[in-house]
C-alpha cells in the first residue's frame, strides 16, 4: 500500500513553471495557424479580385467592341458623306456639329484614357440613302426625293449636300407627318421636315443658306445612336448617349468598375489594297482620310480591387500590338523579342504600384463601312 507521502506526491499536479511553457507553446501553435489563415485569406483575395477584375475588364471590352461593329448603319451608306460635319438643334436650344463618322477617337490629354463615340443607325426596317429630285431651299419643309423607302414619322435622317464645303454642310432633322397638306405629309417621294411639336430637330436656320440641291440626298438614321465610352477619374466605365427626346447629353453613367485606362487606335489602309497597314490616333479631318479607316483597335486596362501591402507593379501594364505592325503616334517599345507594346500609363492612381493590372484588347473592323466600300452617291 503506498505511503501518504507518494500519495501527495502524485495528486500536487502541474508546476508554475509547467503551465508556462504549456501556455507558451499553445500561443505559439495560434499564432502559426493565424499566420497560415491570414496568408490564405490573403491569397484568396487577391484571387478572387483578380477574378472580378478579368469579368470587369471582359465585359468593357465586349460592349465596346459590340457598339463599334454596329456602328456607321445608315451613316455609312454613301462613302462619299464620310468626315461630313453634321448641324443639329433641338428646338431652342444651341447648335452644334458632330463628325459623320462610325467612331470618332479623341485622344487623351498627355497619357489620360482616350473617348470613343460611336454612331450608328437603328431602324426596324431597310435603311438607303433618298436621292432629292428636286432643290430644297433653306425655308421648305419637306424634302423630295426618288424613293422615301424606309422612311417612318420619328425617324433621324441626315441630309447630305452633293458637294461639301464650309458653307454646304449636313443637317440632322426628324421626319414628320402632318397629313393637314400635301407638302407636310409623308409619301413615297415626300419627305416632310416640319417643325412642330413632334419635329423639335427642325429647325430651318441650321441648314445651309444656299440649301440642297438636286443630287444630294438623305441617310435614314432611324432612331439614332451617338454613344460616348470613357473612363471616369474614379476609375469606371463610363457611357453618354446623346437623347433624341430632348437633345441633351445626360450625365455620364458607369457601367463597370476598376478600369483605369481606355485606349484606340485607327485601323487604315492608306494604299487602298483593303488591308490595314497602319494604326494611329489621329483623326482624319476629311472624307479621303474617313474612308482610309477599316477598324478600329482597342485596348482596357482592368485593375484588381485588392490593394496588396507591398508593391506588386513595378511598371505601366504594355499593351502589345504584335511585330509586322506599324504603330505611329503613341511611344512604343520592343517587347516579347520581336512584338512592340506601347506602355499604359497607370501612375496617376493612388498607390498604382500596389495593385495588379491586366489588359484587354481587341481589333474591331468597322463591317458597314467595308460592306459600303466602293458605293458612290
């Protein structure tokens, strides 16, 4: 039988000093695993970030590219109007032009992200240019034209003057239809332009002073399109449409966060072979240069919402534009051995270099105006 002394020996338990180093090493096991959670989390985020930021950039580059291989519908129907600056008022308020062209790029002040505006008609049924068979003065109220083919009350068109100068222009107007008489009512070779309560667009003082004459015609723009996609200094895509309800170019609305940078470049082909053979940024200023444009090339620039504690990017995200390219205008660099990139400036952004950044592009042929390619008025 043990003595009371082993007894007592037994039943005293742990020491001071045994507890400690228990404690010790239990704190130590909760901190590796909080270390090995923390990394994972870490891991996790920067993952799924990156994961949103590739839908995020995606998606921008998807509704830009589909807006652009729309664009130019109607617009684009006769070569010849290409580069036509285009007068439009609605009702009292101010005119102004825009370019008759399926996109317009204008570039970004220094490395800031360029803006595409892209036009295009849409209508229900068949758009083709109305040739006038007749003079219209500056004050007449219809036009008269060979076929109204397509033409609907509410419909955009564009009146076209047969030889474009300063003071023979385009004119945006809206198709009317007052059946009171005979000149203000819509018929197969009449198309009225009255302005009125339903025809706001009208407004005769825009139009040249020496009008239309016989030979110039009408592009049938339907319910027309001019959409403007930039990037805000948040950091969105952005979008403005012009509103054919009141002439008003509503405040930009963002479609998809964390794009940083939005770049384009025109497609030409500057010895009429059909083939692009040179990108650049520069907008043509007449209708010889608009009808060397067959595609436009663009390029986003999606950032990961995962701000990283140390700096991950060390340099501009490059967008590489491939070897055999010809590329003037923005600074480019050889990358990748024989490709060139041209460098996307992110350095404007708080703390760029601790986020990761992945770029997007694509090249987008303008299909009406290759379809149209050739036609004349």
């Amino acid at each position: 039988m043990p003595s009371a002394k082993a007894t007592a020996a037994r039943q005293r338990g742990f020491t001071l000093v045994e507890l400690m180093v228990g404690l010790v090493l239990g704190l130590l096991t909760v901190l590796v695993i909080t270390q090995v959670m923390v990394l994972a989390e870490g891991k996790k985020r920067t993952v799924s970030m990156g994961s949103d930021a590739q839908v995020n950039g995606a998606l921008s580059l998807f509704t830009i590219q589909r807006d652009i291989e729309q664009s130019g519908y109607g617009a684009t129907a006769s070569p010849d109007a290409l580069g036509c600056t285009v007068h439009k008022q609605f009702d009292t308020g101010s005119m102004s032009t825009f370019t008759l062209a399926p996109v317009v790029i204008t570039a970004g002040v220094g490395n800031a992200p360029d803006k595409i505006t892209v036009l295009q008609g849409n209508t229900t049924g068949f758009s083709a240019p109305m040739l006038l068979t007749g003079v219209h003065t500056q004050s007449d109220n219809h036009f008269t034209v060979g076929s109204s083919l397509g033409a609907v009350a509410g419909n955009m068109m564009i009146a076209v003057p047969k030889l474009q100068d300063a003071n023979n222009w385009c004119t945006l107007f809206d198709v009317t239809n007052d059946t009171s008489s005979a000149t203000t009512t819509l018929s197969d070779t009449n198309v009225p332009h009255k302005t009125d309560a339903t025809g706001k667009w009208n407004q005769s003082a825009i139009l040249p002073v020496s009008g239309y004459i016989d030979g110039s015609y009408l592009l049938n723009m339907g319910a027309m399109v001019s959409r403007t996609y930039s990037v805000s200094g948040a950091g969105n895509l952005q979008v403005q449409e012009l509103s054919l309800t009141d002439g008003t170019t509503p405040a930009a609305q963002d479609l998809y966060p964390q794009i940083v940078n939005l770049q384009a470049l025109y497609g030409k082909d500057t010895n009429a072979d059909g083939v692009v053979d040179l990108y650049d940024n520069v907008t043509p200023t007449d209708n010889p240069g608009w009808q060397q444009v067959l595609a436009v090339r663009v390029a986003v620039v999606a950032r990961s919402n995962q701000f990283e504690k140390t700096a991950v990017t060390s340099a501009a995200p490059q967008w590489n534009v491939g070897s055999g390219t010809t590329v003037t205008g923005p600074v480019t660099t050889a990358c990748n051995g024989s490709s060139t990139c041209i460098a996307l400036d992110v350095s404007t952004l708080a703390d760029w270099q601790h986020y990761r950044y992945k770029v997007y592009d694509t090249i987008v042929p303008l299909r009406n105006v290759l379809w149209n390619a050739g036609k004349k008025s």
